[in-house]
C-alpha cells in the first residue's frame, strides 16, 4: 500500500500530508505535523486523551484512519487558544485546578469546549455524563466539574 | 505574621503550558537522527535461557541490538540490594523480563522485529502467591523467599492475653493495583564520548536515575546527566522503573552512537511496570468487655514480585503503620516481604500503608461487632491522646485530639442520623441496602526514621539575570503541585510576588540533590530548605546593602541584578538537620519512625444492589489534619485525586494474574473511576502548624490513598450485614458470598 495525500484543515489551515490511509489521525497530528498536545494514553479508545473534534463531533484520534479525516475541519487543544487569548475552558481549568500532570488536560478541555457548545448551561450530571469518556488519574474529578462550571461562567460573561 | 503567598491559591506554574497543549512530554521531544528502541521480554514466569534466535524475514542487519554482555560495567538498577538487573544474563525470574533490545529508525518495524526473535528456555519451578512462597518449597530467591522481615514489639503481649474478655481473630488481603498515570513511561538518551550521557525521562526522582547509570555505565557521575521532562503522572509508579527505561534507552544509545527514545505502550507499560505490593495480614487481638484494647498480634506478609526493589521500604511503612491511630499498651508486628515470579512490585502512594491500615480499620469494625459496641465508639476509646506512644515508643507531642477530629467527620458526614435511617430502611429488605462507614488512620510524613537523615538533602536559590529568584531542587513535578507550593515558600521567604519566582530545569547538572520526590516528604521537608535557602538569598542582598529593609519586588529584581554585576553570582543553599531530640533504633525498630505525622478520618456512604451485587459509593467525606495548608486548591486536589484511586482500589481495580504475567494489561478490562461513578467528595481541612515543616506543612500526598478502602468495606458491611475482608471488591466476588442467599422476604 502505497502514502497517499491527504488535506485536512486543521485548527483553521489547510494542511496536506502524505501517509499511509490506516495512520491513526493522533499519528497524523503528532508526528506528521508536529501538533503534540494531543496525547496518547491507551491507544485504544478507552482514555480520551486523545480527543479532537473532527467536523465538529469529538472523536478519540486513535481510533480515526485517517483516510476517514480526508476533507475534514479538525479543532485540536492548540485550536482552543493560546497564551494571548485563552479559551474559557483553558482559564477556567487553570482557576480550578482543573489540570495536575495535564496529561489528560488536552482531551478534557476539547471534551469540554464539545460539551459547552451543545450544552451551554449543563447540569452536574449532565457535567459527568459529557465528560465520561475522558479519564483522569490525578484529580478525582471534582476540580474538573468545578472548572466546567466556571468556564460557563465566564463564557457569559464573554457573551455579556 | 500574616503570610502574603503561602495559604493562597495561585495558578499553577506550568499550568499555562498544560492547558495550551505546550507543554513538553517525553513522547512530545523528538531529536535530530534520532531511532526508536524497543525491549525483547520473557514469556516464561522462570527459566534458564538456553539460546536466543533472530527468525527470517526482519532486516536484522539495521538493527541495533544490545543485551547483558554489551552492559559496560554493573548489570543492575541500583536501589537498596543489588539484585534486579537491567537485562536478564543467562536466567529470568518472571514474565516480562527485559532480556534483549533493539533499535531501528522506523518504529513500525519494531514491534515485528521483537515478535521475531525467539528465545528458548529451559522452565524453572515459580511461585506466584504469598501462600506459595512462605512454603518455601521452592526457593526462588536467596534462602527462604524473605526478601526483609520485620519484628516490632512493645509491652508484654504473651500476658495481655490472659487479662482479655475476649480474643478477636481476623485476616485481610488487598490486591495488586496499577498506578494508570495517563502518561506511559518513556525516555531518550544521547551519548558522545566528549558529552558523556544524557538521558531525559517520565520520572520523580532524578538523582535516582543518575545513580543507577553511573552505576550501569561506569561512567564519572559528572559524565551522566539526568533530565526530567514534564510527567504525566507518577503516583510512585515512576520512583524505581525511569532507571530501567532509562537504562536500557541509555545502552542502546552508546552501542548506536544515535539518539533512542523508548516510549512504552499502554499494554507494554501495564504488564512490565510495577504495582501495588499485594498484602495479606493477619489480627489477633485482647480487648476488655468495655472496649479497651489491651494487646495485638499482628502478622503482615507482602508479595515483593520477584527481585527485592524498594519492597524492604514498603514493608517498613506497611509495619510502623500497622496499629492505626489508636494506643496499643502491648504489640508485637511480624511482617515479612516474600519474593515471587511476578514482576516486581513497587512503589505506590502510600507505601505499604494503605494495606496495613485497610487491615486494622476492618478490624477494629470486627472488634465492635464482636463486642456488640459501634465501631465510632470503639474507636474514641483506644484513640491516641497526647502522652501516649505509638507502636514505635513515639511519644505524641502535638495537642492531637482524634475524637474532636473523628466527631466533626461524623458531623459533616449525618453519620447518626443517616446510620439510624439505614438500619431502619435495610429493614424493609429491599433489593438495595444502604451504609455507611468510618476509618480513622495517620500517615507519617517524609523518610522513615533515620532516612532523612541519610539523605541529607540539599536545596538552593539563586538569582537569574533579570533578577527572579529561582528554586533550585531535584524535586519534580508530576501534578501534585511541586512547582507551585516550592515558589510560594520561596516567595513567601523573600517577601516577593509569587510570579518573581521560578523553578530551576529538573536537570541533574543544574540542580543539587534534594532526595526524591516520594514519601510526601516535598512541601514538609524540601519546603523547609527552600524556605532557608531563600532566607539565605535576602539576608545576603539585605547585608550587601543593594537592598534596604522595606523593599517591593521591584526593589528585589534591581537589588539582585545589581549583586549580579558587582559579584558576579547569587546563591544560597540548605542543607537538611535533624530536628534537636530526636531518636530512631534502625535495628529494633523503636523511636520517633517519623518526623509528623497526618492525621484523618473519613466516612463513606455506599448503596449496594443486591440484584447486580453493584456498590456505588454515594457520598464521601474526607477529614484530614495535615498542618498548615499551603494551597487550599492543590491540597483539596490532592485528596479528592487520592479518594478516587482508593474507591478504584477498593471497587473496581483488579490485577488479573495468570502465572505472574497480567492478563488484563489494557484500560478497556482494567477499571478505573470514571466522571460517574465518583460521589461528591467533601474535602475538610483542621490545621495545626508543624514547627519543623515549611511555614507549618506536613505530608499530604499519600494520605488519602490509605481511608477509602476501609470507610466503604465497612460502609458495605453495615449496608448488608455481610463481612468483606479483602479488596478488591468486584460484583462478582460479592456474588459468590451473598447472591446465593435470597433476599429474605418479610411476611405481611
């Protein structure tokens, strides 16, 4: 099987690589085009680190060929913000103390921003069920809820 | 003096790079010409090697390949013994033991390349359990299995058996459990002969990887040079194995002359790293009719895996913690740590304490039953109080007052008033019973006895060109919040802004050596020498009169830019004392075993479907006295972080063994807690400064691993009547004790 092309546009540009069409879209992200904050932490699904939002729905990198990326928009943690202009989440889980080893971090917050986009004003419960494909060792959880509860927070205060 | 830093909640250091995705992991750094290494393991418990076979098909030629014989001086992981080595010379003692590496450009191409080459044994008789090695009908390891035993005795227990009403008997085991950081093992090394080598890691402790490639390598110490790359968890599961890792990048390394990265998988980490020392103790206890504990026998026995590590250290603790928190006038402890085919066991918060205190808290519940009395109140009746000594001679000098500690748990908790609910509504023997359940226990702070001592940590501070001050110690930072509490003591010392300080590179060529990042010894101990350090920094700059006795931290940044330009360098260090009067026997075990100890207790609320045999645990409280608090955030992540992995312990994380290899080494069939099934869990704090920890700090980290187990067995127990005494606790182990019964059916 030979490297084929492919073009995502990956946290706004357009970005063409050639690989072979079963490399994991993490690969893709981490090696070809040197985006490493998203993580690996099982390689099977199961963690979340490695979440990204792919046209919009979050997805575990690790399990997307990425022949099935072709032509998608990928939001990865390096879309969400940067040092000048954090993301709500971001500030928020930084108030919190959303993040310890901040292995988890990168997944949790695009789970997050996921989550906050389809649910502006979301319950606890609604809270863990948003979040349980993304686990986290460190924490235990509650800073975390209490991180997405202040990024909702100060998403309307954004708004406002 | 009112503190202007410490006690605060400021972001944490590295946290912006965390939440950007910046951050630099080991797997995240790639170097020029740099080629992957992978490890050939054992697949037989024990055997002797017979020959080693490279099959067609692999371009072995590309290959680099190293084992035992291209080791250039010592075949060992330097800890406490000398006998773990770091590639398997002739025998392997268990599954998954490193015998033969490789290396090659294309990292797709190596797993093939270990699947190729087919090493031929000759099978050894192994042991895989407690109960097998103490036989000792096959020796495994030196004379008789017993890697280290213990014998602590204090008072007369033979004659405290004949003053009892009654004899209690009871024996508890745990399971192995595997620390599941979300950030696999890994590390890169480099090597030239003009630069010596270097190798950066997932690691706590620096100097320890430093010492075992010296070791390894025969090189000068100053010719090896040990980084730590930020670390996604550790949890203690990255004390001993980064010097393995590290190793075995580092050989590959000096053989290729490129540099190695060796980045382990979920599945590779899980079944070749350590876990949790399993444990099965045994209790035997004189009480008087009204609850007085007069005597205990106390027998513990951990499975070490099959080379000794760090197993002598987590018997020790597992031992000196074995009473509880309670006043024993007469004991005797015999713990022993035996050796088995399975990979060795390791560090993991809390040490051997959790597995001793899951013991007793049990069976002080046993106890109360037996006595007909409620476990609440047995407990207020054997608390240590101020005066008393602990099973070690430990004579309590703090105003510690358990019972005040134990009765606002209970408060917080509804303890009574939800007991009295439950009991009424099991009653009605519905499908679903509810409890709750108490454990009340300590944890002793830093290094064991004289440990701190042979330590002898030292800690610094210097200026940077800008004028910051900077921390400097081989303390790490793996989510606790190292970095973050060491600058608030700093800048607390200094009378500086929290974000005028900063930390030194994790770096073995930069920074002294501090000891390692274990034993919840960071804020305590290493805080009180970047305290000093730092009142070291100010009273220079205040004596060479660039600084004057009011300043801002304005004022400091020119002062130590101006010290900088006239003398050239600013740096102060610390090195660790003793405190004055105090006693530790190494040989008989008696003394002040620790410098602080922490003090808690928590309660937990379980629902158990007696249908599914689920347990959900509904609601927890955390109490805890850990001195002063220097973050309130980081502290109450580090407990509610802890109580997850001891609900996780006690509920849903089973090491499935077969012939000592893991069989269920991947996170779809190894559970660990979920965003769902964590209850709230409340988090109080009762402060009282200790006078030898940085500004009153004592350990925090390892305590909360050592109640939940515990507080929800016994929870479970008054939930069903039913008595558990080994976690973990899955359904199905609950079935075959309770599921048989029918529920009873009340007659109307």
């Amino acid at each position: 099987m030979n490297p084929q092309r492919y073009r995502l546009r990956v946290n706004g540009d357009v970005r063409t690589v050639e690989t072979h069409g079963m490399a994991r879209l993490l690969d893709v992200l981490r090696f070809d085009l040197r985006l490493t904050g998203t993580k690996e932490g099982c390689g099977e699904g199961e963690c979340g680190a490695c979440s990204v939002l792919m046209n919009g729905d979050l997805v575990n990198s690790c399990l997307v060929p990425v022949a099935q990326a072709e032509g998608t928009t990928i939001e990865t943690v390096e879309g969400l913000g940067n040092d000048e202009r954090l993301h709500a989440v971001q500030r928020a889980f930084l108030e919190c103390g959303g993040a310890q080893c901040g292995m988890c971090t990168p997944g949790m917050l695009v789970a997050t921003a996921h989550l906050l986009k389809k649910n502006p004003q979301p319950d606890l419960e609604a809270i863990r069920e948003g979040l349980n494909g993304n686990l986290c060792r460190c924490t235990g959880y509650t800073r975390i809820f209490e991180a997405v509860e202040r990024a909702v927070s100060l998403a309307g205060e954004e708004r406002a | 003096m009112q503190e202007k830093v410490v006690g605060k909640a400021p972001i944490r250091k590295e946290g912006l790079g965390k939440v950007c995705g910046r951050a630099q992991y080991i797997d995240d750094l790639s170097l020029p010409g740099m080629i992957y290494g992978a490890t050939v393991r054992s697949s037989v418990p024990r055997g002797r090697i017979l020959g080693i076979d490279f099959e067609p098909g692999i371009p072995w030629d590309e290959f680099v390949i190293v084992t035992a014989t291209d080791i250039p001086c010592a075949n060992e992981i330097a800890l406490i013994n000398h006998d773990w080595p770091c590639l398997a010379d002739g025998i392997v003692n268990h599954p998954e033991e490193p015998i033969l590496l490789l290396a090659h450009p294309d990292r797709h191409l190596l797993p093939k390349a270990v699947a190729a080459v087919r090493v031929r044994y000759e099978e050894l008789p192994a042991v895989f359990t407690i109960e097998e090695s103490e036989r000792v009908e096959t020796v495994v390891w030196g004379t008789d299995n017993v890697f280290k035993s213990f014998l602590l005795e204090k008072g007369d227990v033979d004659a405290a058996w004949a003053e009892a009403d009654l004899i209690v008997e009871g024996e508890y085991a745990t399971g192995a459990q595997e620390h599941l950081y979300i950030e696999n093992n890994g590390a890169i090394a480099v090597y030239s002969a003009e630069e010596g080598l270097t190798v950066w890691g997932s690691l706590q402790c620096p100097f320890y990887v430093h010492k075992s490639l010296v070791k390894l390598t025969g090189l000068p110490e100053e010719r090896v040079r040990i980084v730590q790359m930020e670390t996604g968890g550790a949890f203690g599961g990255k004390e001993d194995y980064p010097s393995m890792i590290g190793a075995h990048a580092a050989l590959l390394a000096m053989k290729s002359g490129k540099p190695v990265k060796i980045a382990y998988d979920r599945a590779e980490d899980m079944a070749a790293t350590t876990k949790r020392h399993p444990s099965r103790t045994r209790h035997r206890t004189a009480v008087t009719r009204d609850g007085k504990l007069l005597g205990a026998e106390i027998e513990i026995a951990l499975d070490g895996g099959a080379y000794s590590t760090l197993s002598a250290t987590v018997l020790s603790r597992a031992t000196i913690h074995a009473g509880g928190p309670y006043f024993w006038p007469n004991i005797r402890i015999r713990s022993r740590a035996y050796a088995t085919n399975c990979p060795p066991h390791g560090a993991f918060r809390g040490f051997g304490a959790p597995q001793s205190l899951f013991a007793i808290e049990r069976h002080m519940d046993h106890i109360a039953e037996a006595l007909g009395m409620l476990p609440e109140e047995l407990r207020r009746r054997n608390f240590l109080k101020p005066g008393q000594t602990t099973t070690t001679g430990q004579e309590i000098r703090e105003a510690l007052d358990l019972e005040k500690l134990m009765e606002r748990a209970l408060a917080e908790a509804d303890y009574y008033d939800k007991r009295a609910q439950f009991d009424r509504e099991n009653a009605a023997a519905g499908m679903k019973r509810k409890g709750i359940g108490l454990a009340s226990f300590l944890h002793g702070s830093g290094f064991t006895g004289s440990g701190e001592r042979y330590l002898n940590s030292l800690a610094a501070m210097d200026v940077t060109a800008e004028g910051r001050a900077r921390v400097l110690v081989s303390s790490t930072e793996f989510g606790q919040g190292t970095n973050t509490i060491l600058c608030q003591i700093a800048a607390e010392a200094l009378g500086i802004d929290y974000e005028a300080v900063e930390m030194g590179p994790p770096d073995t060529s930069v920074v002294p050596n501090t000891g390692p990042t274990v034993a919840s010894r960071t804020s305590m101990v290493v805080g009180k020498l970047v305290q000093s350090a730092a009142h070291g920094l100010k009273q220079t700059l205040l004596a060479s009169g660039l600084l004057s006795d009011r300043y801002t931290t304005a004022d400091f940044h020119r002062a130590a830019r101006e010290y900088l330009a006239q003398y050239g360098a600013l740096r102060s260090e610390s090195r660790y004392q003793a405190p004055p009067g105090v006693h530790w026997d190494d040989e008989h075990y008696h003394g002040e075993a620790y410098a602080a100890y922490a003090w808690a207790v928590y309660v937990a609320e379980v629902t158990v479907d007696l249908a599914t045999c689920a347990v959900t645990v509904d609601d927890f409280v955390a109490l805890q006295e850990v001195g002063r608090v220097l973050n309130p955030v980081l502290a109450t992540g580090q407990i509610e972080g802890g109580v997850a992995q001891g609900i996780g312990w006690a509920l849903y994380e089973k090491v499935v063994w077969n012939r000592g290899r893991m069989q269920n080494n991947q996170m779809t069939n190894y559970i660990i807690p979920t965003t769902q099934d964590i209850p709230p869990i409340r988090v109080f704090f009762e402060e009282q400064p200790f006078g030898d920890g940085a500004y009153g700090a004592k350990g925090i980290g390892e305590l909360p691993m050592d109640g939940p187990a515990p507080a929800i067995l016994n929870a479970i127990a008054h939930a069903t009547g039913v008595q558990f005494d080994a976690v973990p606790l899955l359904p199905e182990d609950m079935f075959r004790r309770i599921a048989v019964r029918e529920p009873e059916v009340v007659a109307t």
